[in-house]
C-alpha cells in the first residue's frame, strides 16, 4: 500500500470516529430528553440505566452510521483540500478516484458490518431494549412524602405528614386516610410520630406508628340504618403497625416472547417466514369470505335460472312497471323484504368484518416488507452518503466543524426527509414497499454521480458562468435541430403546393 493510501485512511479514521460518537452522543441525549419522565422519580438502579443507554446505543447506530460518514468524509477531503494535499496528490500523477480506492474498500467493509449488523445484532438488540422500555415506562414513581402535603400514590390510602426527618425515615404528625372499601375515606388514623422501613423482599413498606387514635365509621360495613349510638369507633394506641402493599412500585421484567413477533425484532430469515404465513392467513380469510357470501347469491342465481329453464320459448315474456317485487304474491311482500334486507345487513357485516381484518394483516404484510428492505438500506446508504461526502469536501476545500458540518446536516436531512416520507407513504399502502424504502437512495444517486465528475474533473460546483454557457449551448442546439426540421416541412408544404398549383 502506497503512503498516500495511508495518509488518506489516517486521515479518514479519526475524524470518523469522533464524529460517530459525537453524533451518538446527541441521538442519545434526545433519547433521555424524549424519555425523561420515565426515568426520573422511580428509583432506578445505576445498572438499568447503564443497560437501558447501551441497548439505545446499538439502535442509534442505524442513523449515528451515515450520518457520521457523511460527516467525516466531508471533514477528510476538506482538510485534505484546504492543506493542497490533493493538489499535491494530483500533481504526482495519481488521480482522485486510484487515490480513494482504499476508503472505497473501508466503507465497503463498514457496509457490509453494518449490514450483519442489522440482520443479527439489530433485532436482538431491539427485542431487549423494547421489553426494558415497557418495564421502564408501566413502573410507578417511587414512594415519596412531602411535608404538608397529601399523597395519593399508593391505592386505596392518601397519607399527609406535617414533618419528616433529614433522612426521610421518621414523619411526625402523620393522618392516614383509608378508602380502599369505598370512594368515601371512613377511616382516619393519627399518630404524632411513624417510622418507616421496608419488608426484606421490598414488596411491602411498614409504617411503625406511635402515640395515636383509630377512627372508623361503623355506617361504612353495617346495614344502611342510622344508630346515633353507633356512628365512630375509636381505638387508642401507644404502638401499632400498618402495612402497604408496594408490589406495583416493583419494577418487574416482561418474558420476552411476548414481543418476539415484532416486526423489529426479526431478521430475514424470520421475516421471510413470518411473511409467508401472513400471505397465508390473507388467502384463507379472502377464500373464506366468499365461502360465506356466495350461498346468499347462488341460492337467488339458481333459482332464476331455474325458473328460466322451466319457461317455454311459447310462454310471453312479463314486464313488470315498478320491479321485480310485483312478481311476489301481496300478502308476502313484507315478509319478503325484510327477509332481503336481513340478509343484506348479514352479508354487510361479514364483509366490514372481514375488511377489517384484510387490512389488519395486510397492514403487517407491509411492515414485514419494510423491514426486510431496511436492512439492505442501511447498508447502501453508508456508501451512498460517503460518496456524496468525499467529492463535496474535495470540492469546497474546507475542513473542521465548520462548513463540513453545516454541509453535512443540510445534506443528510435531504436524506432524511425524503426517507421519512416515502416510507411513511409505504406503511400506508401509497406506493410499494420497494419504492418507499429506496426512494431517498435512488433520488441522490445522481447527485453523487454529479458531485464525483465534478470533484474528478476539478471544476467548480457553483460556477454560474459555465452552468450559463451550457445552458446557452443547450437552448442553440434545441433551437437549430427543431428550426432545421420546421424548415424541412415548410419546404415540404410549399413543394407540395407548387406540384398542385402545375397540376391543376
């Protein structure tokens, strides 16, 4: 291998990994932003949010990977540009594209991992970080008194304490209302001092109270009759203790078999399968509905035709003024009717039935073929913005976090944005599944056939001088071939009419 293969990968390398982690970084702050609500106040353990950042880093590589390619090739010929290193390049006789051979190879290779990567890694991955996320996000905030205010987080119970030590542990001047047997809170328990602490298997919070009064109101269990006698207990304590059933603040992990079925979650090999049992389900319903449709119509087709058949050619034909219906006797008319409209209402309720659920599985059937083409698309787009990057950052000769950055984000949401749309057109039947999920890629293939000549040849990008001229030489070119042409009929015409005119 040549230095200047070497330099070039040199040069490649370390931008592209401080832009990919740069950019993982920024998608994971979004993620936390997004997700904010759920992490904070329930008590979480250091490692569920480690795992929870590591499964939502695997999944960000599918938009951290192009767009740090982009990125970082921008930033590598730019600097490379800026310095005269490709003049000096191009100068020794070695051209742009022998130059970028050994980054054609890197990114291929980066192509290909990240393709596997989305067949074998992504799914599992997927699988992990969805069932954790379900856990995260159904979790109860955590248990957590405020002095003077009321807390209704546990069901059935709203607890108030007008004080509480430093460490949380020792409230004072506790009221607990209980209304777990009604709507109404019928009992009251004070104490002027509670200390809590929680059961070894953290599925129950006891509150150790002192020096307090039980109320209940006796009306709340017993018979609807008013006893004036009768209307509070009281019970007086020096020691008691209540307990609280804190199985809900539990986070309790999900069996993964329950999303294995995602759509996400599966590779092609899976999705393959899962598509041919899908087509298979859509056929039996379709063939099922016409099973059930079709006794209602051939019953009336069959007895036409039999009636048809039992009419002699010598029999008239009877035409009837106002339909059908006067062929029925009155006395069945109503009964008649009703009997259509019945059987019309049945056979309209099987087929919005059975449309709902064409639509249910066809709806998965699109999803499946989304994702099929997904992990191709990942793939093909590293090497696609790669060559977008490369020839645009020799073109505009400019390095650092500067202008390669602000070229690079207009550039990867032209990207994006197209991306987003088509597919989002695919999930809704629009266009083919295909066609949406390639539509970005197939779009800036030109623009980097375009943006490669032009770094290749060393012209400018926005030189509107020679974008003038060619548009001049275009509209000469137009202008000689269809005057040429309408001489040709013009002359044609008047030749015609000369012969006529001798003619005559």
């Amino acid at each position: 291998m040549k230095k200047i293969h070497l330099l070039i990968l040199k040069a490649f390398i370390r931008p592209f990994i401080v832009t990919f982690f740069i950019v993982m970084f920024v998608l994971l702050m979004l993620f936390l932003f997004k997700y904010i609500d759920d992490l904070i106040g329930k008590g979480f353990e250091w490692y569920v949010i480690l795992e929870l950042l590591a499964y939502q880093s695997a999944v960000q590589i599918s938009m951290a990977m192009p767009l740090s390619m982009l990125l970082s090739s921008i930033m590598t010929f730019g600097n490379l540009g800026e310095s005269y290193e490709l003049v000096a390049i191009k100068a020794a006789g070695i051209s742009l594209r022998k130059a970028m051979t050994p980054l054609f190879i890197l990114v291929g290779l980066f192509s290909g991992g990240a393709f596997l990567f989305s067949d074998y890694i992504l799914p599992v991955v997927n699988l992990k970080m969805g069932a954790l996320l379900y856990d995260v996000r159904i979790k109860q905030a955590d248990f957590l008194i405020k002095p003077g205010i009321f807390n209704n987080t546990i069901p059935g119970y709203s607890i108030r304490a007008k004080g509480k030590s430093k460490d949380g542990k020792i409230l004072y001047d506790l009221m607990i209302y209980d209304h777990k047997s009604s709507n109404t809170a019928s009992n009251v328990l004070l104490a002027k001092e509670g200390y809590i602490y929680n059961s070894p298997d953290n599925n129950t919070m006891i509150l150790k109270l002192k020096d307090g009064v039980r109320y209940e109101d006796s009306r709340a269990r017993n018979a609807k009759v008013y006893n004036p006698r009768q209307q509070f207990t009281r019970f007086y304590f020096d020691e008691t203790e209540q307990k609280f059933d804190m199985s809900a603040f539990q986070m309790k992990r999900t069996d993964e078999n329950l999303f294995k079925s995602h759509h996400m979650m599966l590779n092609l090999k899976q999705l393959r399968q899962y598509t041919d049992s899908n087509a298979v389900q859509m056929d039996s319903l379709r063939r099922t509905v016409f099973k059930e449709v079709q006794s209602y119509y051939y019953h009336f087709n069959d007895y036409y035709k039999a009636k048809d058949t039992l009419l002699s050619p010598s029999v008239p034909v009877v035409t009837y003024q106002h339909g059908f219906i006067e062929a029925i006797p009155n006395d069945k008319r109503t009964m008649a009717i009703n009997s259509a409209m019945n059987q019309v209402r049945y056979i309209k309720d099987v087929l919005n039935i059975k449309a709902n659920e064409d639509t249910f599985y066809r709806d998965k059937d699109i999803r499946y073929n989304i994702e099929f083409q997904r992990k191709f698309t990942l793939a093909v787009s590293c090497l696609l913005l790669f060559c977008i990057g490369a020839p645009l950052g020799a073109i505009i000769r400019k390095g650092g976090l500067g202008l390669p950055v602000v070229m690079a984000i207009i550039f990867f949401l032209i990207y994006h944005i197209i991306s987003t749309v088509s597919e989002k057109s695919a999930k809704e039947g629009n266009i083919d599944t295909f066609w949406g999920m390639w539509m970005a890629i197939f779009t800036l293939s030109p623009l980097a056939v375009f943006l490669a000549y032009k770094a290749a040849t060393d012209s400018a990008l926005f030189d509107i001088e020679q974008y003038r001229l060619k548009a001049e030489k275009a509209i000469t070119w137009i202008k000689n071939r269809f005057g040429a042409r309408s001489r040709k009929v013009v002359q044609a015409r008047k030749s015609l009419h000369d012969d006529y005119t001798l003619s005559s």
